[in-house]
C-alpha cells in the first residue's frame, strides 16, 4: 500500500465519529457548506502539515497542557464569533464569507490541536515519507470531516438560525471550558 493511500486510510478512519465531525456540522447549521469545507481544508493542511513535518517530536516536545489551553482557548474564542454573528446579516457579504472560513478554520484547529489524528499522523510520518503522509492526511480529513458538512446541510435548513447558533456556541464554550478545566 502506498504512503498516500496508508496516511488517507488512518486519517480517515481516525476521523470518524470525531469531534471534529460534530464541530463542522454544527458549523453547516446556517452557514454557506463551501465555505464551512474551505475553513477545514485550511486547518486540515496546517494541522497535517504541523503532524508530518515536525513528526513524533512533536508529541514529546509540546507539553499536554499547553495544548489543552490553546485548545481551550480557541474553543472559547469561537464560540464568541459564533455569537457575535447576525441572524440576518447577507452570506454572500465578503465579510460574512471571511468570517465564516476563519470561524472554521479556527474551530477545526482547536478541535484536533492534539489530538488522536495529529498523533497517527505524526508517528506514520516518523517512519514514511512526511510530504506524502501530509497530503493523503489532509484528503483523509477532509473527506471524513465533509461527510459531516453534507449530514448538516440536509439536517438543519429547517431549524431557526438563532436557535442553531445559541446552540453551537453552547457546545463550543462547554468544549473550550472542559479542555481548561483538563489542563489545571
């Protein structure tokens, strides 16, 4: 089996049922699908990338709480761009597209900072290729966390907007405050 089809296969598989899966749901609510899916692309590339090429190292270097806070943090500063944004506000705007990619982006990092996956990846990195692992990581993300989006696309066009967004910024601010709690 190839180093891009091995690194797609774990990821992929490591995603399911993840929590970045109910995050990029959550995120489909009342937002544009494509701009929720370009937010995890980045965060995908940055997270495989941060995986691969820093490899196992990584996980021995950074201190386990150091990366719950950051993640903590991040949770919590999304689930305010989660409130701050307007039920009624254009989605097409070019600011309500750049702070729907960023809201993704940012949530998605802090979900996976750590995580399971970024470990899978960084240890089949040690050991294969890093630039293939990061690619076939990165579609593995993707792909697992784009199942998600379509599921929210089709489960939330009949919920109240306000009604959705109170509701994930909930789960975001109870994410961010469990991974604080986790690093005292």
């Amino acid at each position: 089996m190839s180093t891009l089809a091995l690194a797609f296969g774990v990821v992929f598989l490591a995603e399911l049922g993840d929590k970045s899966q109910l995050v990029a749901l959550s995120l489909t609510a009342r937002r544009p699908a494509g701009k929720v899916l370009l937010g995890l692309f980045f965060a995908a590339l940055v997270l495989q990338g941060l995986s691969a090429g820093v490899g196992a190292a990584v996980a021995t270097a950074v201190p386990v709480t150091a990366v719950a806070v950051v993640a903590g943090l991040g949770f919590l500063l999304a689930a305010g761009m989660v409130l701050r944004s307007s039920d009624d506000s254009d989605v097409s705007t070019p600011r309500r597209v750049r702070s729907t990619v960023l809201l993704a982006f940012v949530t998605l990092l802090a979900a996976e900072l750590g995580d399971k996956t970024m470990i899978a990846t960084a240890a089949l990195a040690a050991k294969q290729q890093p630039v293939l692992v990061w690619l076939g990581g990165t579609a593995g993300f993707v792909a697992a966390d784009a199942l998600a989006v379509l599921v929210g696309v089709r489960l939330f066009r009949r919920l109240p907007v306000a009604a959705v967004r109170r509701g994930t910024a909930a789960l975001l601010a109870v994410l961010g405050v469990l991974l604080l709690l986790s690093a005292l």
